[in-house]
C-alpha cells in the first residue's frame, strides 16, 4: 500500500517548496508593512505567465524567466508607490482589501493580456526522469527545490549582511526607531513588495513547467501560500518556507492514500486544526506578540 | 541651533501641545521637566519629524525642519532617543549600532565611530552578539543612546533616559550627557520628569504643563522656585 510514499513525497516536496516561497512572500511583506498582499498569488501567475509570454516572443528560456522575475518584481514595487503608499496610515485592513483589489485587476489584466487559455513552459533541463529512492524524480523538481534552496540562502544573507537587510528587520520591529534613526520606512515597503514579487514570480516560473499555468492560477497558489505562512508562524520566513514544505508533502500524500479529489481541501482542513491546536503556528513562539 | 516658535501639536481633536516657544543654543544643554502628560513627548516626536506640528516653526541650525520627515532630519543632525528606549529587540547588539549609522557611508568612520561607543559603554562590547532584547534597561539605554551617536548629530534629544532605571545607572547615564557636551560640544535637549537630576545636568530648563510652556530659567532659577519644588521635587520626596 506504501509503494509510492517515495514519490508522493519527491512530488510533495516539489509542490511545497513552491509553496513555501509563496509563503515567504506573504510574509516578507507582512513583517514589514503589517499587511497581507492578497494579490500574492497574482504574482506567482504573472512569473509564469510572463514567461510563458516571453519566450513566446522568441527569447532564450532562461532570459525570459529572469526579465518575468524582474518584471514582477517592478509590479510589486509599484504596487506599493501607487496603490498603498496612497493610504499609508489607514488601518492595516484597508490596505489588505486594497491588495485583493490589485489581486483582481492583475487577474483580469492578465486574461485581457495573455487569454484564458493553459501554458506550460518547457521543462528547464528535459523531461527524462532519473530513478532514485524508489521513485521517478523529474529534473524540474530537482530545478524548484534547488531554486528554493538558493532563494532561501540570498534571503537569508540579505537580513544577515547587508545593512538594507538589516534596515528592513528593523522596519519590522520598530518602525519609530527605524525612522529615528534615518530609514526610509515607505522605501523598506517598496523593496519588501518588490522582494516578494521577485519572490513569487520565481515560484511561478519554476513550477509553470509541472502544474501548467493561466491567468487564474494566482488564486489557489496565494491560498496555499497563506496557508503555508500561517502554518509556519505568521512573520517568520524560513518558517513559511518549512510551513510550505510539510504542507506540500501533506497534500500529496493525502491526495496519493485517500483521495485526489480532495487535494486542495486537506491544506485547508490542516490549517483550521493547527489553528485550534497552536494557533502561533507550528514554528511559531507561544504568544508571541507583533507591535 | 534650535528654536521652536508657537508650536501646537494636536493628535486628532487632543491638543497636546499650545503654542510652545522654546530654543536651544549650540553647546547648551536644556532640560524640558514637566509630569505625565504634559506634552514633553510629543513635543520631540515633532521636532524629530514622526508627529507633525499643526502650527508653529522649528528651526534647526537656521533651516525650518517642521514639514523634512525624520529620516532627512538625523541627516541634519539631530538624532532623538526616544522614550522608552526603542531598541531592535530581535537585532544584535552590534546591529542596532550599525543601523544608527544608517546614513553614513564612510564604512571606515563608521567603524571607528563603533570603537568609541563601545569605549564610552563597554558592556556594549562586551554583549555586542546578544539580543538587544536579551540587555537590561539600563543597557538598553545606553544601546539607544550609542545608536543615536552613531549618526554623529550635532543635537540631541533624548527622552526620559533615566526612567526605570536604578539612581546610579541613572546617574551614570547623566554623566555621560555632559562629558559629551564637554569633548564634543553636543547640544542636548533633555527630557526628564525627575526635575532634580534633570537641572543637575543642565544650563537652563523649561516647565511644560498640560501642553503649554508654564516657567523657563536656568537650572539654579528653576530649582529655588517656589512652584518648581513643590510640584517636582517635594514629590520626589515621598518617594
Ligand atoms: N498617539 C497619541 N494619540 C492620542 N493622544 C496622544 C498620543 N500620544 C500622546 N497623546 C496625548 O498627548 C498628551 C501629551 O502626551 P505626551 O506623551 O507627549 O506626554 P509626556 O509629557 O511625554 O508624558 P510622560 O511623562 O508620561 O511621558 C497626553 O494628553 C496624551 O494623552
Ligand atoms: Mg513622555
């Protein structure tokens, strides 16, 4: 019966090392600015769509990938310049009702720009599966959890060695201070939505070759996303990254032994009972607190 | 080097601050005393750029500063502690410095500048890899206050850096304030509600009560009137 744990796992890694950079977006934002981007999804679709769209235009595969990102990543920051930055002051919530407003213009834009129909963007290095562990590994999996990997490590070289790093943590801590001392707390939140673009326009155009992708997708990827956030502590980054992990493998396997029908709701039913149980998240403190 | 002229300061319909006058002259330093609530607070947050005035001047070194936000302010050269410390809990010690020098790019100087925080604070030294959270309040004081060095201000505010301190750290930290004043000629406007250590340190002081400027003189004047000992310092006493 547990014949394909082994791959059930490599495919849930893969999907959940996805997540977890869409998590990681939710929270790089939210650590700085307070506020949940519900257009994070939209992100991941524009990093595949853009792609997809680019290549169609005749460049190389990895160019087209790389100007995506960036392109992405300019949508993030203006994002902010032009649609939060306006309302810098208001409560936190109406700039997260701003931000599922943004999530709808960029899904619509997006169908007007590149139609309704599915992509796929070409496998980065061939299809050919290498058998190991007693599973089939696709190349492109091996290309999304090291692509993970090294996002992971620029972040975490970004907070640790670079004075803007470190300006952006203490954004996230003490903005009175942070700006006391000479930080530009409104350009920390242009790089953070710009970062988290960057960021989710990547999870989009590695994982475009395996699940496909149209200019609906940002929706249950932002969802999963979230749910990858919250389950690894709303505001810790590397947590949203293991919180995407454990629920990708979750998933897969829940889709692989009970039920592919039910693929996308046992995120969801996992989430509501980490809530009930440890509602600071599996990686998160016990009553930590956020000022 | 830095004047406030008929300042008001509302926070919604509070009007925290009436019409306060006040300057501060190169090399001086002024305490502003006043108790809880009385606008002191506020009052620097508006000088520093992070509360904004509804009327009234701030001039500083001969340029109006009331609509420059906070972080063109430090670039002026005024840096401001603020009350109750505000360090970056969750960064390290050294990092909390290395961001007060968030807008100096000379590395060199920078390091330097380092050096001799923790020469004036050696415990700092000593625990620059820990949590600044981890650090005692009387650490964190003193954290809060090298941070604001470390952008080399000519003016500097601080607020309330005594509270909840024991008296000696207290003291210790008062010390400091004026053998800056002596080495570099830092200008100092202090915030304080104990008005006895406040005037110790101090040239000249101002009363604020309930938003409004109610006395001015210097420290001696300040503390051999009559109003000043009973509202400020006879409570001291029972304490
Ligand atoms: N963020 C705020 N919103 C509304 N009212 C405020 C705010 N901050 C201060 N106030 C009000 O403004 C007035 C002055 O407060 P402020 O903090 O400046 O006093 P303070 O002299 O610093 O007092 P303390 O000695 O207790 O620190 C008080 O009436 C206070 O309630
Ligand atoms: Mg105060």
């Amino acid at each position: 019966m547990f014949a394909g744990a082994p791959q059930y796992l490599v495919s849930g890694l893969t999907q959940g090392a996805a997540y977890g950079l869409i998590g990681l977006g939710f929270t790089m934002i939210f650590n700085t600015t307070g506020i949940i981007n519900f257009a994070q999804g939209e992100f991941v679709m524009l990093g595949g769509m853009l792609s997809v769209c680019l290549l169609g235009a005749g460049l190389p595969l990895p160019l087209a990938i790389v100007l995506a990102c960036l392109a992405t990543a300019a949508i993030g920051g203006l994002m902010e310049r032009l649609a939060i930055r306006p309302i810098a002051g208001a409560p936190a919530v109406n700039a997260v009702i701003i931000t599922i407003g943004v999530s709808i213009l960029l899904r619509g834009g997006a169908m007007l720009a590149f139609g309704k129909d599915t992509h796929a963007l070409p496998a980065f290095s061939g299809t050919a599966p290498i058998l190991a562990l007693g599973a089939a590994i696709q190349p492109q999996s091996l290309w999304v959890l090291a692509v993970t990997l090294a996002l992971l490590a620029a972040l975490k070289l970004f907070f640790t060695a670079t004075i803007q790093g470190k300006a952006m943590l203490a954004c996230s801590c003490q903005k009175k201070a942070a700006s006391l001392v000479g930080i530009s707390v409104a350009r920390m939140a242009l790089l953070s939505f710009a970062i988290s673009g960057l960021i989710g326009a990547t999870a989009g155009a590695i994982l475009a070759p395996i699940t496909m992708t149209a200019y609906d997708v940002g929706m249950m990827l932002g969802l999963k996303g979230f749910a990858a956030c919250i389950l690894g502590g709303l505001g810790n980054p590397f947590g949203a990254a293991a919180g995407g992990l454990v629920l990708g493998v979750l998933e897969s396997f829940g889709a692989g032994f009970i039920a592919s029908g039910y693929k996308d709701a046992f995120a969801f039913v996992v989430l509501l009972l980490l809530l009930f149980v440890k509602p600071s998240g599996l990686f998160g403190k016990a009553g930590v607190e956020r000022v | 080097m830095l004047t406030l002229r008929n300042v008001d300061i509302h926070y919604g319909r509070v009007h925290a601050v009436r019409r306060v006058s006040l300057h501060v002259a190169p090399g001086e330093i002024v305490a502003l005393i006043g108790a809880n609530g009385a606008g002191k607070t506020t009052l620097l947050s508006a000088i520093s750029g992070v509360e904004r005035v509804s009327g009234g001047e701030i001039e500083f070194d001969g340029k109006r500063i009331e609509a420059e936000k906070p972080e063109r302010i430090v670039r002026l050269g005024l840096s401001h502690v603020p009350e109750r410390r505000l360090v970056f809990g969750p960064l390290s010690v050294a990092d909390n410095l290395l961001l007060g020098a968030y807008t100096k790019f000379r590395r060199r100087e920078v390091a330097a500048d380092l050096d001799e925080i923790y020469a004036m604070f050696p415990v700092l030294r000593e625990r620059r890899d820990q949590q600044a959270a981890a650090l005692s309040g009387g650490e964190q004081q003193m954290l809060a206050i090298g941070r604001a060095l470390m952008a080399r201000p000519r003016c500097l505010l601080l607020d309330e850096p005594g509270m909840g301190l024991a008296p000696q750290v207290c003291k210790e930290i008062f010390r400091h304030v004026s053998t800056l004043r002596r080495d570099k000629g830092l200008t100092v406007l202090l915030v304080e509600q104990n008005a006895k250590s406040a005037l110790a340190v101090a040239d000249r002081g101002y009363v604020l009560e309930t938003g409004r400027v109610l006395l001015s003189g210097t420290s001696e004047e300040l503390l051999a009137n009559h109003d000043v000992r009973r509202a400020y310092l006879g409570r001291e006493k029972d304490n």
